[in-house]
C-alpha cells in the first residue's frame, strides 16, 4: 500500500510539473484580458474509485460486447 500511495504521489507531481509548464506558455501567448490558467487547469481530474457494483457493469457491458458466456450463475458439474 505504502509503494502504490508513493507512485500515486509521483504521477501527481509529474502531472503538476507539466501543468506548469502548460499554464506557462498559455499565460504567455494570451492577449491582454485573457483568463489567466494554473497549473491544475492541464492536469487530470482526480477520479473516485469505483464501486464494486460499478466494476461489475463495466465487466458485463464488455462480456456482452464479445458475446462472452456468463458462467456465473451455473451450477458445477
């Protein structure tokens, strides 16, 4: 947990750094009067989690789009 918590910090700080760089060269070549971006403007937006039951939509809706078989619910032999 520790190793992913640190790798999730070092994409945001990556993902700060070229908004920096972004924000930079649009405040730049703005005209005069133009609306002023920050860094977090060009980064991604932070995503919740999804829900047990959301991963299990996002699985069915691909199974059907394969015409894959649900075998979930078949008593074993």
């Amino acid at each position: 947990m520790a190793l992913t918590d640190r790798h999730k910090r070092a994409e945001e700080w990556q993902d700060y750094r070229t908004g920096i760089i972004a924000s930079t060269i649009v405040n730049m070549l703005k005209g005069k009067g133009g609306k002023t971006y920050e860094p977090q403007d060009f980064m991604p937006k932070q995503k919740r989690e999804q829900t047990p039951e959301e991963q299990l939509a996002i699985v069915e809706s691909y199974m059907k789009t394969i015409d894959g078989e649900d075998k979930r619910w078949q008593q074993a032999k």
